[in-house]
C-alpha cells in the first residue's frame, strides 16, 4: 500500500476512533434518558394511532409506566447517575459535539481544503435493489439510498450530494429510525461492518466490527421506532439473528438466536413500531415471529410451516411481513397477490417463552388481488402495498381497500417512503381525492417517494395527485463509459440498451436514447473532435452515434464480431476505427485485416493493460502492465523490454491504465498515471521507478471496476462498476500526492522500507555482505594481490547474487536486468554499462523480484496444471514426468545440469563450489535420482524435501487475501 494511503488512512482512523470515543461516550451517558434522540421533538411529529387496551403504546412516556417497579428504579438510577456524569463532562469540553446537534448542518458548504489525491464527488447510478428513503421533506426533498459501498444523501432542489463512505464491500441491506436521523447500514464480505451514522451531520456514531464472523455479511437490517435497537440478520449457511443495543457503543450483541435451515434465507425484516421487543421476518417460504426477553437477554421465536394444505390455497411465496396496525397480528404479503394473517399469542406475564410461548398461529388467507404484492407497509392508518404492475394501494385496518393509485403506468414498485411530516389537513386550497369508500371523504395521506424495478425514481405528492420523475438511471450493469475530448460531458452506457449523457461540472443530465431489447452497451468511445459516439454493444454490432443527439450517423450498424464489442478507438483524423489489436492497416482490405507483429512480453505472467508512454525520455516506450504486478517499458521500435519496475500493489493486477491529460505545454515534463484494478482506482507519479510513495488508491467499486475514462482537462476520473451499476465521479488532487512523495524522502529513503528491517534490518546488511563478497569472488577468493575496492561489481555477478539474497530469477529475466542496465545510458552517452553500484542494484531487486515473495501458491498451481490427482487427493507428478520436464519444457536443462543440481540440493556436494574452482564436487552421473526422488511428487514434496525451503503457515495463504487486503 502506498505510503500517502497508508498516512491518510491512519490520520482518517485516529479521527475517527477519537470522535467515536467521544460519541460512543456521550450516547452511553445518555442513552437512558435517550436526550440524544430529541424524543419531544419525535413525539410531537408521531401519527396518532389507538391501540386496545392490552397493548403498549407507541409513545414511549406510556412504555416506562407499563415497566415493573424495580425496572423502573433501576431506570431513574441509571438516569441520575448519566445526568450528574454528563454534566461533569460538558463541563470539561472546550466545545459542543457535533453529534449532539439537533440542527441539520448536512449540506452547508465546507470550504476546507482537499488532502486526498483522489476524492469522491458524484455518484451516477443507484442500486435499485434497495430501498430509496425519504428523509426531509417541507420545504426540502432529501433521499437516501445506496450506490455499491457508499450510502448518497440526495438533496433533489439543490442537486447535491453527501457521501456516507466507509464501507469496503457492497452496501447490502440499510434502515433509517423513525426520525430519519438515525441511519444503519451494513454490509456483504471480508471484514464486514455495520455502521450508524447521524444524517443531521454526515457522522459515523458508531461502527460494528467483526458482526458476523462465521459468514459473509448482513442479510437483513432494522431499526426500532425511537431508534435505541437495532437488529440484524447474517447472509450465512446458518443464520444469526442479533439484536444490539448500539447506542452502548457495545461490540457484542445483546442477544441472538441461529435460524434452522428449513427456514430459508431470511432476507426481510422490521420491528413492531409499538414494541421494542417484538420482530418479524421472512424469506421467501417463512414467516418468523420473534419476541426479546430482556430481563435473561433471550430471543424467542416462533416459525410455523406453511403449506397449501394449511388454507386448502395457493398462498404463493412471500415478498414482506408488518405487524397488523391493530399489534395483534401480523400481514405476510406474497407474489400471489394474497396476505396471510397471522395471529400473535404472546406470553403472559406468569408464563416464559419455555413453556411454548410465544407464538404465532396463520387464521386467514385474504385474496387482495391477481398481481403479485412486491411492497407492504403502513403509514398512519392505512396498510399499504406495492405490486408488479406498479399499483400501489390503501388498506384500512379491516383490510377494506380505501384508495390506490393505477394511472401512473409505473413498472414494478420496489420501495415505498412516507414523508416523516404528516398530511397538513385540508384547507379551501386543498385538492385531496376522495377515497373509494361509501362517505366519499378526502383521502389524506402524506407525501411520498417511490422507487420501481426499472431504476426510477418518483415523488408524490398526495394533495392534488402529482407525481414527478426525480430520476431515472440504467437498471442493468454499466461497463462503458466516455469523456467528450473537449467539453465537460460524459457519456454512460449499460447493458440495458440505455446511453445517457450528463454535464459532469453542472450535475445535470441532458439527453439519452433506449435501444432496443437485446442491445445491450458495451463500450463507448467519442472520436477526437467530439462529434461522433462510437458505441459497440453486446451482440456484436457498432453504431455510429451523433454525439450531441445519439442518433444514428450511418444507415447500418457494423456488424463484424459474434461477441461483444469490448473496445472501440477512432484514429486521430477520424478515418478510421478499430475495435481489437494491432493491425496493418497497409496491407489490409475488407473483411481483411494482417497482423503487424507479435512478441511475448513475459514468461509467467500475462499483459492485463497497455498505453504509450509518455515522452518523458529521448526514446519512445510502450508501457505494460501484467498480472505479477509488474510495469514493463519496451522500445516502441525493437521492443525490447528496457525497464521492469514494481507497479502498484493494491490487492489485485492493474487492468486499465490511461495518461493524465494536461492543460498546458508547461506541464508536459510531469505527468501523471490513472489506473484501476479489480476494485480499486489509483493515481501514481510519472516516470515510474517502484517508489511506493509515487501511488495512491482507493476503493471504487468492490463488486469489480469495470472501465474508467478522464476528462478532457485532467481534473476528473470516472469509474464503471458493472454489477454494482454505478459510474463514480473522483475529483484529482495532485498536489497531495507530490506532498506524500517529498514526506516520503529521497534516493533510497522510500525503498528501505520495502524490504524487512529497513535501512538497519539484518537483510540490508546481508545484501552488503554479498555485494563486497561478490567483488572478492570475481577478484579471486585465494588470490595474494591487492584487492581493489569498489563501488561497483561486474555485471555478470548480478545473478548469483540475486540468488544469495534468495530471489531466483529465470534466464530470461536475468537477460532483462542486464538489458535494463547495459542500455541505461545508451540514448544519452552512446555507451553500454557493463558494472553496477549497490544503490542501483538494490532497486533492480525491488523491481524485479515477485512482490509477494516464492509463494506456495503459486508453485501448487504449477501442480495442479502439470500434475494428476494421485490416491490420496493432491496434485501429483511422477517422477519420470518430473525429469523429463526439466530437461525438455521452459528453459530447459541438460543432463548434466540436472545431475549437478540435484547434487548439491542433496547435499552430495558443496553449497557454491560451482562458483569456487578448487571446491571438491561429486560428479552428478554419480546420483541415482531413482533412489532419492520419490515415486510420485507433490508441490510441498518438491518445495519442503527437494529444495529445502522452510514454508510457515502464513506463507501457505494466498497473499492478497492474507497480505494485502488486509493493508488496504
């Protein structure tokens, strides 16, 4: 990880984990009061709802009252001893926190300046698979939801956005307390979080490490009415339900409970909005009713099975579960069109959930409607739901239809948010409709936001029944996306058939086309003067796109490949376009295209991404990329490999590269590389040398980047992320990774720390020891003239020193080192190098040796390709197989070569005496190679018993899962 990453990250923790003591301290002194919750506020803004006479209230005034005495006591205690506390430490404080605001300061504009090279801005897209929430109304219209791991607060009449980022996998699940202030989200992976954030400020309160260990991540999420709980459900083989009193700053939940198998994946879940204490869940095929004992920190369920048999009907599977408005039940909706009323027998105050309570019981299957429910809800007094033909309808609580909206011709509804502020009530200049029932009253129901299967977004507003699109995004993967070469406009496409194209700096979507079912949008590209848009979709075909209205520029589409058209290129005059690989173009035709040339540019590694070098040198290089994390200049001429040097290592192989453009002549003699990897987009310092510093990254996209462009002037990057369909907007800084690279020293400075123990470590000084002893070796161990000491060693000792330090390169790597440095002056001084110092020959080892080391992952997969499965399981080669490859395949030996190694590896003849004449050998046709290699060979035969390398635990593990993501 690069050394600006690692500086910002930590500086970003320490004030982070200050400011979460600091919360987490103030949220426990209060959090049995609940002042930080500004419950007066929220009681005033609640719907009135009647409850019978045997169930707890909402408000939570009538909850304490209901509590036992000695709870009760314990409560007021509890709030003394927090009250007295609190006022000692806000005492102490020089200042208030911003976490104790009730003022919503969100949006006001900071005028701090930018530390980060790279900087999220915008975020194109949205993932429609989850909710959208509706969290400011009146005279604002503010929306939550989420874009692969970043939570967007969308301010919709000011056209900004606030970013919630913390998350380094894909958001899968969020909620948001009855308040809107509070908001939770969670996610999928390694390593995965939950973390409660202020919306009144943009802050993370509170993070849940480690939430669910034995799994993947959080399948499920919600919140209580007054905020205090919050409950989860893990994506697990068996899942875990847990409930956390976050507001504790507690790391482990109060209680949980894992789920039979049976039950089905729960992926739904709410809590009952007039009870704390009581859940509901379901997946697809079950519906879970859960009641928390507080008082043992037990979680008591109830999941009866629900067959055909049980109404003698189809009941169809189910989409989400409320509790009843009347508390005494609860509603599964499903894709039948039907709900199924369940009963709730709750335990008495005598009984425990031991003695077979609670429980819930199914007593009705009502009939709604034909087309499938996809949302159930309720907002005041009404139940209501969502279904696949976009209706949306009003329920009373004896289930009688009181109004619905099915004019809107809206696709299949996916969400459904009400407005926090209830309907003000009807005045002359009212224009409520009337409901459906016998009285005809007004049907007054608050504001709301709708979110449908096809991406898009709308808002209601219910007095006078209008309904504004606030936006429409792709619904499928996005991969290609486009900068204009001269205007600030990017071009997004996905595999939806849509292209649509904004106005980066203005935030402003101006114009877009659908193609047809079947077209979907692979790769965009707009040709050097910006007037066409060359778009190759997946079936193969290319079309040629006016850029400023996206209609077609040709008659026909092109139509030369049967798979997808990956990359597009027009050449500088706009002549031509190309679609894949280097041509010859003078030799070809129609129809006819010759290849120009081929060459390897690596033994063991493949190329993942290539770009012209910029002409920072007298020569002309183009720059490579492959999979072992390495960057390779060849001649553009003779191409041949001039430098190897350690590209980024950030997790995973760099997959696209492009030059920062530049905005005048006086910033041609610097410039700048953007790239991405798996799921990360970086910025480095040109030329390139394996100075870490010269690097940053961070995480774009976790779920994969699927492509990447920059604008015009060199001030923007954007990144695709296929699944995740979302293009990212990063604003550059470069000034703060110049900063990071002068903090990062000097000449060797920034590469002492690439190797263990730095500068002072016992393997630089090895590296010394080796380096002289070399000299003396090449002088002549046993010779009686003056030694000549030097700075430098002959170049043919490079190799066998590389091997001492334990770096053991092949014969054609060993060709490039020394190409890299008998030709490092040649362009200058006409001359070949034929010596070299320790300084340089320091980061020719950096450069050149694999970054993660000899790992046994990669000598297995040799195995696995080469090998059998032998009795026992393992990748195996037999021996005769073994010897008859190394003498015929790769850089192959001869038998006497092989005989000689095998000598020395069993001990028969002395380390290095091929390196000291006088040393005493045995010759290797002397070995009985049948005798002392076994019959069959395993990868840790060959590595432990054959070479006689000692392989650890942690040198097993894949090193970018053990290694490097956790750095990142």
């Amino acid at each position: 990880m690069s050394g600006t990453s690692l500086r910002t990250l930590s500086e970003a923790k320490d004030a982070l984990e200050s400011e979460r003591l600091e919360t987490n301290e103030s949220l426990r002194d209060l959090s049995s009061k609940l002042k930080f919750l500004d419950l007066d506020q929220t009681r005033s803004e609640e719907p009135e709802i009647s409850f019978p006479e045997t169930q707890p209230s909402s408000e939570l005034g009538e909850k304490i009252d209901q509590m036992p005495q000695d709870e009760r006591g314990q409560e007021r205690r509890e709030e003394k001893r927090s009250s007295d506390l609190s006022e000692r430490r806000e005492a102490e404080k020089p200042e208030k926190s911003l976490v104790s605001t009730s003022e919503d300061i969100l949006f006001r504009k900071d005028n701090r300046a930018n530390v980060y090279p790279l900087t999220m801005t915008w975020s194109f897209g949205w993932n429609s698979s989850l909710p959208v929430y509706y969290i400011r109304d009146e005279n604002q219209r503010v929306l939550l939801y989420v874009c692969a791991h970043t939570a967007v607060i969308y301010d919709v009449f000011k056209n900004t956005q606030h970013h919630l980022q913390g998350h380094a996998n894909v958001i899968s699940c969020l909620c948001v307390s009855e308040d809107r202030r509070w908001i939770a989200t969670a996610d999928k992976g390694p390593d995965c979080l939950i973390i409660i954030w202020d919306s009144f400020t943009g802050i993370p309160v509170h993070t849940i490490f480690d939430s669910c260990p034995e799994g993947h991540g959080i399948e499920a999420i919600a919140i209580t009415r007054d905020a205090k709980y919050l409950a989860t459900i893990s994506d697990a083989e068996i899942q875990e339900v847990c409930i956390w009193r976050w507001t504790l700053a507690v790391e482990t939940p109060a209680c949980t409970l894992n789920l039979l198998k049976e039950y089905g994946v729960q992926n739904y879940l709410t809590f009952n909005p007039a009870n704390n204490k009581e859940l509901v869940s379901n997946s697809k095929t079950q519906a879970i009713y859960y009641l928390w004992c507080e008082e043992g920190d037990l979680l008591a369920h109830s999941a009866p099975r629900l067959t055909e048999k049980t109404f003698n009907k189809l009941v169809g599977k189910f989409s989400q579960s409320v509790f009843h408005l009347n508390l005494t039940q609860i509603l599964s909706a499903t894709m039948e069109g039907k709900l199924v009323v369940w009963d709730i027998h709750r335990p008495t105050s005598s009984a425990s959930a031991s003695a077979g309570f609670p429980q819930i019981k199914p007593c009705k299957l009502v009939h709604l409607q034909k087309e499938g429910l996809t949302v159930l809800t309720t907002v005041d007094r009404y139940i209501v739901t969502g279904d696949i033909r976009g209706n949306i309808k009003f329920y009373d609580r004896t289930l009688s239809i009181v109004n619905w909206y099915s004019n809107f011709k809206l696709s299949s509804i996916r969400t459904l948010s009400f407005s926090k502020t209830p309907a003000a009530p009807p005045t002359e200049k009212s224009n409520y409709p009337p409901d459906c029932t016998l009285k005809g009253d007004l049907f007054i129901v608050r504001n709301l936001i709708i979110g449908t299967s096809d991406a898009t977004v709308y808002h209601l507003t219910a007095d006078g029944t209008k309904l504004e699109k606030l936006f429409v995004e792709p619904k499928d993967a996005i991969c290609a996306i486009s900068c204009h070469p001269y205007q600030p406009l990017i071009a997004i496409g996905s595999f939806c058939g849509m292209i649509k194209v904004w106005d980066y700096e203005e935030k402003k979507y101006l114009f877009s086309r659908v193609f047809e079912k079947g077209l979907g949008v692979q790769s965009l590209t707009y040709n050097p003067e910006g007037a066409l848009l060359g778009a190759g979709f997946t079936e193969g075909t290319v079309y040629i796109l006016d850029a400023m209205s996206l209609e077609n520029q040709i008659p026909e589409p092109f139509k030369y490949s049967r798979t997808s058209v990956t990359h597009i290129s027009f050449s500088h005059d706009s002549q031509y376009m190309a679609t894949a690989i280097e041509y010859n173009l003078l030799k070809s035709c129609r129809d006819n295209l010759e290849i120009l040339d081929i060459h390897r540019t690596d033994q063991g590694n493949y190329p993942t991404c290539m770009v012209w070098y910029p002409p920072l040198t007298k020569e002309l290089f183009l720059l490579i990329c492959n999979s072992g994390y390495k960057v390779k200049l060849f001649n553009s001429t003779t191409k041949m490999c001039r430098k190897t040097l350690l590209g980024p290592v950030f997790g995973s192989p760099i997959e696209q590269i492009q030059i920062l453009p530049v905005k005048s002549t006086l910033e041609l003699q610097k410039r700048y590389m953007v790239f991405i990897n798996r799921d990360k987009v970086g910025l480095q310092i040109l030329p390139v040398d394996g100075n870490p510093h010269k690097t940053a990254a961070i995480i774009c996209h976790p779920s994969g980047v699927a492509g990447m462009a920059l604008s015009y002037d060199g001030c923007w990057a954007f990144t695709a992320g296929g699944q995740d369909r979302s293009v990212v907007q990063w604003e550059i800084n470069l000034r703060a990774l110049d900063a990071a690279v002068s903090l990062g020293g000097e000449d060797l400075t920034p590469f002492y720390g690439l190797v263990a123990g730095g500068r002072e470590g016992k393997f630089y000084r090895e590296l010394e020891d080796y380096f002289y002893y070399s000299q003396l070796r090449s002088q002549g161990i046993d010779t009686m003239e003056t030694r000549k000491v030097s700075e430098h060693i002959c170049l043919s000792e490079l190799p066998f020193v590389m091997r001492a330090i334990g770096f053991y390169p092949s014969e054609e790597k060993i060709e490039d080192m020394f190409n890299e440095v008998r030709f490092s002056e040649y362009v200058d001084t006409g001359k070949l190098i034929d010596k070299i110092n320790l300084p340089d020959f320091f980061k020719v080892y950096l450069n050149h040796r694999p970054p993660f080391g000899n790992t046994m992952r990669g000598i297995q997969e040799s195995f696995d390709i080469l090998g059998f499965t032998n009795s026992k399981g393992k990748k195996a080669i037999r021996r005769e197989d073994f010897l008859n490859l190394l003498l015929t395949k790769g850089e192959h030996m001869t038998e006497e070569e092989m005989s000689d190694c095998f000598a020395t590896l069993f001990g028969l003849n002395p380390e290095g005496w091929k390196s000291e004449p006088v040393a005493s050998s045995v010759k290797g046709s002397e070995i009985c190679l049948e005798e002392e290699l076994p019959d069959e060979i395993t990868a840790e035969i060959f590595t432990m018993d054959i070479l006689g390398l000692t392989v650890s635990q942690d040198f097993r593990q894949d090193p970018m899962g053990s290694e490097v993501v956790k750095n990142v």
